[in-house]
C-alpha cells in the first residue's frame, strides 16, 4: 500500500494491508467484498435501497435507525442485519464471535425457528463465499419460507 | 416490606463486610434478558410495553427466591423514591427517569434487583459488600434458572442470549466492582491504573455509572466483552487476577503516604472531620470527598473518631433522595445544603 498525503504537506508512506488497516486507511478487501456481496444479497431479498433502508420484516427496525439509537429493535434484528451487525459484534467483543457459557434450560425450543434461521445465514455466507450461487439461491428460499412460516 | 422499611437500614452494598471490603466496597453481577417473543423496548409500543411488564413483574414475584420481594412500579412511584433506589444502587439513573411501564423488585436484604422494562425486558442484578462475586454469580444464575423454566428467553446457539445492545449479546453479563481508591489518587498512580484497565477491555467509570464522576474516589471497573467467554471465566479473572491486582496498588500507595507523608494523610483526615462537624451548609459532592480520607482513615486505623457503620449511614443519607425521604419533605438544592449539614452535625456530636 502506498500513500500520498498532501495535507498540510507532501508526505509519503508505504505500509503494508495490515498497517494500512490498523491506521484506518482501508478496510481489509476480503472482509468488504464478503459483505458487499452479502448486501447485494440482502437488497435483493428485501427489495431495498442498501444497508441503510434495510429493515426488519418482523419489527420495521431500519438498520439506519439502529445506527442512531445503538439499540435494536427485536431478537430477530440479529438476523435481519446479520451481514452488517457481525463486523460490529467482533469488534465490541474482542474478536468472539461464538457464544460461550449458560444455555438456557427450556427456551431451546421456542427459539429454534430463530436459530434454524442464523444457521441458513451462515450456510448463505458460505455459499457466497464459494461463489456457489445455485447453493446460496436455494438457502435464501429456505430462509424466506422459514421467516414467513 | 415496603420502600420505607429499606431506608431504615444502609443496605447490602454499604455493610462493609467480606473479602478485601478495606478497599473493595461492592460487587456486583448483572444479567441481561429478553423474553422471545416480544420486540424490545426499542420498538414495542405501550400496550406491549405494558403486557411485558405485567408478565414478568408476576413471573418474578412467583418463582420462590423472589417471592417475597418487594415490587415497585417505578411508573407511578414518587420522584424522591426511585431516587432512592438509585442511591441505594437498586436501579439505573436511567431507568429512574424513563417513561412508561417499568418497575423493579428487591428482595429483602437487598442482595438482589431485578430490573423490569430498563434497556432490556430484565436486568437480574445481585449485590453485595466486598468481593464475593462466586456467591452473587450462584444467587443470580439459580434466578435466572428459575425464570427460565416459565418463560422463554431471546437465546440463538452461536450469539447467545440477544440483547437490545449488542455490546450486550452473549452471556448478557455485566461483573461490576466497586472499589475506593484514594491513596491511588493521592499518589497520582490512578491514571496509570485506569489506562491499564482499559487496556485489558474493562470499563472504569464513577459512582453511577456510566458517564458519571468518581465521587469520593469511588471506580466501579467492569467487563465489557460478552461474547465468546463463559460467565465463569469472565468472574475468575476478576477475582483471581484482576481486582487483587488493583486492590495490591492501592494498598501500597496507603503504605507509602503512611511511611513517607504521614503528617500530610493525618492533616487530611483531620480536617476533613472538622470540616463535617462544623459545616453548617454542605453539598452532596463536598460530603462524599470529605468522607473518603475518613473511609481510609478509618480501615487503616488511623481515625478512631467514628466507626465504620456510621460512615456509610452518613455516606447514604446526606444524599439528595435519602435526605428528603428523612426529612419527609421535598428541599430544593438550597434547603438540602443547610438539612445535610445539619444531620452531619448531629450524628457526630459527641453523645
């Protein structure tokens, strides 16, 4: 990476992708494609502008109102804005990016709809990421029909 | 048990008894919760407001360890009462000046408050004096097992539990201990402390938390990570590592001002003793400043003027709530300056 920085003077730098990052210069490239790749996903599932009229189907939470508040509206946020929420929740948590700890004792049930639904998300990102598109045409569907079910 | 009968005593929090207590006053674990099927307060309007609270406020006060709580419905409840609360470190600032249906339960002595409608559905709160928190983490985890046998959490296998914030989302933990630092102050170490500590991804704030001061050189230090640790490695670091490490510091600096500038501590002491027995106006600030050289005074047993239960009943009633509710009385700022030192004045007045 080099850069050229001609405020308040002519100065060079040459920094490597993680020095880059690290100076908030760029956002790593394979982290951003995956998302936008995700986005266009998303867009075209919901039928919407980007990132910042994404809303949720089940709570009409839009991802921009999420931003100005910092709270969001309803579990199911978690996977309505997953594609954007994950990069944050890394970053708030150190890294974690799997829960570790106390499993309710009962709620299991009741919640297997949501976590049969992140599961699909997830299976979606892979699917993307391997370029599969058929694969990831096929989850979508499941996951469309799980939300509306 | 009603709100009046908790003001009688100074509470759990202020006993100063249990482990480190001459330098760690409480500890605190809380749990974030939601309920499944339900938006969060975000979004929920007042009608869904107003079913949740009613659901768990009923589910709370059923289970057995909550069944003799005393539940206080903050929406109806006078201002002087949930500033009590909040003095008393049952309930946020925030959730004492929001709006809508909302209340808390406390149990009797004080150990336990569950918040109903604050950021999140629930807020399971334990507390206690001193750094007991394998014995808060087993009060509120047998809470939150007895809960969740009538009632469905937002949970997901990967994020854990959801929460309105996702700084939240995962073990929905927040371990939270209190500690008296004024030799560190003193000594000008404290900084260096506290840049540590954020080094290490903990949150170090004031009395009341977020976004407040360390009045009479109180820091609450707390996690901020929730994903990706259990709630029992979260507790261990704090107790082995973590809060001995800052308790260690602050012991040293003491030893330090003791040997090398011994007139100075005692001069502290001293004044700020006079300054209590003879103020005849004092604002809640000044009061608690002037109480932490006593505080430390009193645990390095070097102030013998007064004993350590008459400091936190002068620490928890000259504040702004709890001296109205004595005086029975609303007091504007002026009047509460003149009544707080009036009681300073009597409750040291030699007997």
């Amino acid at each position: 990476m080099h850069i050229t920085d001609t405020m308040p003077e002519k100065r060079e730098q040459h920094l490597c992708e993680d020095c880059a990052e690290k100076a908030g210069v760029i956002i790593k490239q394979t982290h951003h494609t995956t998302n936008e790749i995700l986005q266009q996903f998303i867009k075209h599932k919901t039928g919407l502008g980007g990132g910042d009229d994404l809303a949720c189907p089940k709570c009409g939470l839009t991802f921009k109102e999420f931003q100005v508040k910092g709270l969001l509206g309803c579990p199911h946020d978690y996977v309505a804005f997953a594609a954007l929420l994950t990069p944050l929740i890394q970053r708030a948590h150190e890294g974690g990016t799997h829960h570790v700890g106390k499993v309710p004792p009962t709620a299991e049930a009741t919640v297997k709809k949501q976590t049969g639904i992140l599961r699909l998300r997830r299976e979606l990102q892979e699917a993307i990421d391997q370029e599969n598109y058929e694969r990831a045409a096929r989850v979508r569907d499941q996951i469309r029909t799980l939300e509306i079910g | 048990m009603t709100l009046d009968d908790l003001t009688k005593t100074t509470g759990e929090w202020l006993r100063g008894v249990g482990p480190m207590s001459d330098i760690v006053v409480s500890s605190r674990i809380r749990l974030a919760r939601n309920l499944a099927e339900h938006p969060f307060l975000t979004t929920a309007d007042a009608g869904q407001r107003t079913e949740i609270y009613r659901c768990l406020s009923q589910a709370i006060t059923t289970t057995s360890p909550g069944k003799d709580d005393l539940l206080v419905d903050l929406e109806t409840a006078d201002v002087i009462d949930r500033n009590v609360l909040v003095e008393r470190h049952l309930i946020s600032r925030q959730h004492a000046a929001a709006e809508g249906s909302r209340g808390v339960t406390v149990s009797p002595n004080e150990t336990r408050a569950v918040m109903i409608n604050e950021e999140d559905h629930l807020r399971l709160q334990g507390l206690r004096s001193g750094l007991q928190l394998e014995e808060l983490w087993a009060e509120i985890n047998d809470v939150d097992d007895s809960l969740a046998r009538d009632l469905a959490f937002a949970f997901d296998r990967r994020l854990g539990y959801l929460t309105a914030c996702p700084t939240n989302v995962g073990t929905g933990i927040r371990v939270s201990v209190m500690l008296h630092l004024p030799a560190l102050r003193l000594t000008k170490e404290i900084e260096r402390v506290a840049r540590a500590a954020r080094d290490l991804r903990l949150a170090v704030r004031g009395l009341y938390g977020e976004g407040t001061e360390a009045i009479g050189d109180l820091y609450q230090v707390s996690n901020q990570t929730t994903l990706g640790k259990s709630e029992e490695a979260i507790i261990h670091t704090f107790s082995e590592t973590i809060i001995p490490n800052i308790v260690g510091y602050e012991r040293t600096a003491r030893e330090t001002l003791a040997r090398h500038h011994e007139s100075q501590l005692d001069d502290r002491i001293g004044r700020a003793y006079g300054v209590l027995c003879n103020a005849r106006r004092i604002s809640s600030g000044e009061t608690q400043s002037l109480l932490s050289p006593i505080h430390m005074g009193i645990q390095m047993g070097r102030f013998k003027e007064f004993d350590l239960h008459t400091l936190h009943e002068l620490f928890l009633y000259t504040q702004p709530a709890h001296l109205q509710k004595m005086q029975g009385r609303s007091l504007d700022e002026d009047q509460r300056a003149v009544a707080r030192a009036d009681y300073i004045r009597k409750r040291l007045a030699p007997k």
